[in-house]
C-alpha cells in the first residue's frame, strides 16, 4: 500500500502513542465512579417505572411502611425527586426556615421546624416545604383556621387536609397528629406533589 504523501511516521507513532496513553489514564480515572454511576441509573429508572404510593400506606416491599422523612432526600420519593432534581437551572436548599404559608396558621401552632425544602429555578418559580412538629389536637385548630381564611379542607379523625390557590400560588397544609406538613408551590405545578410528599412526611 503506497504512503500517503506529506505524512511522517517520525510524528504518527509518537502521537498515536501518547492519545492511546490519555484514553487509557481516562478509562483508569472512571472505573471508581462506575458503581455510583449504575446506581444513580437504576434509582432514575426504578423511581420512573414505580406507581405513587398513597398517602400513609407503605412501600411495595412486603408492605412494610417506610420512616418518616427525616430530611429532604427523604421526603421526595424517587420519581419526585428525579422530576424535580432535573429541573433545569434549579437550587435545592434545607434549612431550619418557617413555613413559607401565607396564612398565620404558624403562629396558632407554634410549630418547632425540623427541616424546610425550597427548590428555586432562575425563572422565579419556587416550592417550599417544612416539616414541624405540633401538639395534639392541632389538627382542629388548622381546619377552623384555614377554613376562616379562604381554604377548602377535608377533615379526618386527627388529620386535616387544606389546599387553596391565589395570586398564582398554590398553599396546601397537612396535619396529622403532631405532624404538620406546610408547602407553597409559586408559579410551578407538580403533578401529585401534595400526595407524594405526605406519603413521606407522616
């Protein structure tokens, strides 16, 4: 086979030899990240094949029901998560913060935060969650003072849910026994969002 002409094998070898050397140290630098990378995989694939779990019942597993969220990560089950997570531009932050409500419920619960999820996309859209802790028996005092303010509310034994949208912003409490879950979704509409969430915060 004739030469191609103006190339020189002085410089094809070396080179040839110093690109299979940089994708060899490449190769050797990404083997440790595999089984993150299989892992985050497989939880994107299962968290989008697995059916919501209603609120208060367990997980798929035996049936067996899982612990009350005790931080953000826990709160979003892994289709949630995975939908807000790749929402573009968007800032995750957990902090101690009150709830973000409109409504002055927070001052007739006196409520002591254990942690406050606000996602922030540059866009202006945000949602807030704070999970508290309250006394027995705030469940009534929520649905009286939700439903004076403009919320439409079902009640159930101990357990209260309070949904109401305005100025673009849709506000959703729920209190089962000395649990208080308070979100506020501005300008953003998540399918389920409400459901998810309680079925982790309780």
């Amino acid at each position: 086979m004739a030469r191609v002409g103006g190339r020189s094998l002085w410089l094809a070898w070396p080179i040839g030899v110093i690109c299979a050397a940089v994708v060899a140290a490449l190769l050797y630098l990404a083997v440790p990240g595999l089984p993150t990378a299989v892992r985050f995989t497989g939880d994107l694939l299962r968290g989008a094949t697995a059916a919501p779990v209603a609120g208060g019942e367990g997980s798929a597993v035996g049936g067996t029901p899982e612990p009350a969220a005790t931080d953000c990560r826990s709160l979003y089950p892994d289709r949630l998560w995975s939908q807000l997570v790749w929402t573009p531009d968007v800032l995750l932050s957990q902090t101690l913060a009150a709830p973000a409500a409109s409504s002055p419920l927070a001052d007739a619960l006196g409520p002591a935060v254990r942690f406050t999820c606000t996602w922030r996309v540059s866009d202006a859209r945000w949602i807030s969650s704070t999970v508290a802790a309250v006394v027995p028996g705030s469940a009534t005092i929520a649905a009286a003072a939700l439903t004076a303010d403009g919320f439409s509310c079902s009640v159930d034994g101990d357990a209260v849910h309070c949904e109401r949208t305005r100025d673009g912003a849709t506000e959703i409490h729920d209190v089962r026994g000395q649990t208080w879950l308070s979100s506020v979704l501005h300008g953003w509409s998540v399918d389920d969002y409400a459901a998810l969430t309680a079925s982790r915060a309780f």
